[in-house]
C-alpha cells in the first residue's frame, strides 16, 4: 500500500480497531462491548478484519487502521493514531478541547469575558437564530451575570459544558436558586470547562438530526430520544428512533418533513457549517445533534440545537443497522431504524441486531439491540 505525499498509508484501512481514550470515560463494560460490536460491524461494511483495541503506546501496530474511539480526538492524539480525515475513524476530531463540550452553543457574556485559547466570538452571532437564549461563563462572576441577564425572561437551566447524559444540571427560578446550584460547580471546573446558562424550555421535545459515513455509506437523519428507567429507578436513555435516509444532508431536507422537525433539520446544518467555519480543523464522520422544542416561559414557541456529538452515541447502533440496511438493499432510498436500551432482564426480538445482553456490573442486567422497522420507505422525496 504506497503512501501519499502526507506519509499516510492510501486505498481501504486493513482493519478496524476500537481505541478507549480516556479509561475514566465511556469505559463501563457494557460501553466497551457495544463499542465493539460497533466496530465489528464497522468493519464488515469496510471488507475488513476487526483487530480488537488500539494501543496509543505502539501506533505502528496499528497498521493503517480504521478507528473505532470512545471520545472526539485532539488534533495530537489523531495524528499520532495516524488519523487525518473521517475516512480513518468512526468519530471526529475538534482543534480544541472545549468545541467538543456543550461550550461552543453560547455566546460570552463580554467581548473581554475569559476564554480558552481558540474561542471564536464568530460563532455565537453566526449560531444565534439556531439556538436557545443563554451564554456561556468561564467564572463564576460571569456566570451570575449571565443570570441576571436571563432569570427576569423566566427559569433558566444551568449545565456543565462537560457534563454528558443530563449530569451537572439544574434548573433555577430565583437568583437563589442559582447561587446554590452555582456552588456545586468550584471555580477551578467553571475555569477549565465552562458552564452554560440558557433559557429553560417547559415540556421540552428533544429531536436529533445526523449523518454517519463508514468507508463509502453515507447516511443522515433525523428522529427522536426515548427515555427509560434504570433499577434505581431513575430516568435514562432508552433508545432512538431514526428515520434514515440515503446520502448527504441535502438528501435528508428533501424528505418530507413535518415543519417542526424542518425547523430542526434547518437549524442543524446553520450550526454544522458554522463550526466549520468558525474553527478550522473540525472533521467528523460520526455528526449527531440534539434539538429542543417546546414552550419558553412566556408561552412563545422555541426551538433551537442543544448540543452536539462527533463521537459514537446511544444512537450509533441503530446508524449502523440503517447502513447494512442499504448495502442489503442497494435500491432502498430511506428505512426507520430504532434502538433499544432496555434494563432488566429481557430478551431481543427475532431479528434483532444485539449489541450488549448481560450484566453490567453498575446498571445490572442490560439489553442494547436495534432494528429496522417493517414497511416500505418511510418517507418520500419531494
């Protein structure tokens, strides 16, 4: 396999290679199987051997691999992985840390309020119709005074810009309330993170739009979240329902949509060519976005992108599924995939592609599977 001027090897990867970046994140068991199960199936949609984990120490091991990472990839790490473009992982890689994090979805509160090196005041103003009202605060100071700004409009929720799974949230409705949610967060978290402050959103619907390309099967969509309960009781991820088309974006909005989820679609690709504008270096070909619908507090209609994922997800199984789907099927244009997550003891449907059945050692009994939906195409271009 000759290599190209770069010195990276060129043509098809010879296998594909989980890699776990950062052992204290996404590293239970049941994330480390499904991710292998992802790259497994990965890899028979490349034509390629699966070689099991990546070691960072020996990189030359890796052979030219495809890689299969837990987290979105610095710059340094991609390159000594061998990673220049999406063609060599499943996931992305962002310049900086933070544009990975919830962060980047808010302006700052001051031309001359703290930042990390790299910030760009350019994507706030360029992202502004596609999101909620809310900043972002790199102090604690800063934080309060985002707060005064917003608490007069109605409650605001207040999020860890790292937090992932709903973790280091809290909605307050006083300036109370906000100071004694704010001092869970110490100053040193609030400096090298960020928390983010934003109008909260009553009986909120949470939509996801995205794309996923895995050697030469692009596909996007759009769909909704589910939630379930763990054994303790509390609400978690249940699982995704995709509608997934065939292609691009521009494949996607061709769909018929209903307007609501349009909006989202719209809002979606503002904020996607906005990062790549705003902060050169950006590549992904694992792109997810999460949109809130609902009611602001004084009873008008808001929507706007809440986060984003250039990772493997919850949602990536039934991604993965939806792309078989159309190799299996060259003419089909569009399928319904879901996935599921179900806690306790079950069984997965006949057909089912299983991606963890056993006990994990935190959530206990777990069941991951997706599927796709029976029935013709279900949408239809315009």
């Amino acid at each position: 396999m000759p290599p190209d001027p770069t010195g990276r090897p060129t043509g098809r990867p010879r296998a594909v290679m989980t890699w776990t970046v950062d052992p204290q994140s996404f590293n239970a068991p049941h994330e480390r199987e499904t991710r292998g199960a992802i790259a497994r199936r990965a890899a028979r949609l490349l034509g390629v051997p699966f070689a099991g984990e990546f070691d960072p120490a020996r990189p030359a091991g890796a052979a030219h691999a495809y890689l299969v990472p837990s987290d979105t990839l610095n710059p340094e790490a991609a390159r000594a992985a061998g990673v220049r473009g999406p063609e060599d992982l499943l996931g992305g890689v962002v310049p900086h840390g933070f544009v990975a994090t919830k962060a980047i979805t808010h302006p700052l509160v001051a031309a001359d309020a703290p930042r990390p090196p790299g910030w760009s005041d350019r994507f706030g103003e360029a992202v502004k119709d596609a999101t909620l009202r809310g900043f972002t605060a790199f102090s604690h100071q800063d934080a309060m005074q985002a707060a005064r700004r917003l608490l007069p409009r109605g409650p605001v929720r207040v999020k860890a810009a790292q937090g992932a799974g709903g973790a280091g949230q809290f909605v307050a409705r006083s300036p109370s309330q906000f100071i004694h949610g704010l001092a869970d967060l110490t100053p040193r978290d609030v400096e090298a993170h960020g928390v983010c402050i934003e109008e909260n959103i009553e009986r909120p619907l949470v939509l996801c739009v995205g794309q996923i390309r895995v050697g030469d099967a692009l596909a996007s969509y759009h769909g909704t979240q589910r939630e379930t309960h763990d054994r303790q009781g509390a609400v978690t991820y249940g699982g995704s329902d995709l509608v997934v088309v065939r292609g691009g974006f521009e494949q996607l909005a061709r769909l018929h949509l209903p307007p609501h989820v349009r909006r989202a679609v719209e809002q979606v690709l503002r904020y996607h060519r906005a990062v790549l504008d705003c902060y050169p270096g950006m590549f992904a070909s694992r792109i997810n976005y999460d949109v809130v619908q609902g009611e602001a507090a004084d009873g008008s209609a808001c929507s706007g992108v809440l986060e984003q994922s250039w990772r493997i997800g919850g949602a990536t199984s039934a991604e993965i599924t939806a792309l078989e789907a159309f190799r299996a099927q060259p003419g089909r244009r569009c399928v319904a995939a879901s996935c599921m997550e179900v806690h306790g003891q079950a069984q997965p449907p006949p057909q089912a592609c299983v991606y963890f059945h056993g006990t994990d050692a935190e959530l206990g009994p777990l069941l991951k599977y997706a599927f796709i939906q029976p029935g013709d195409d279900p949408a239809i271009s315009r």
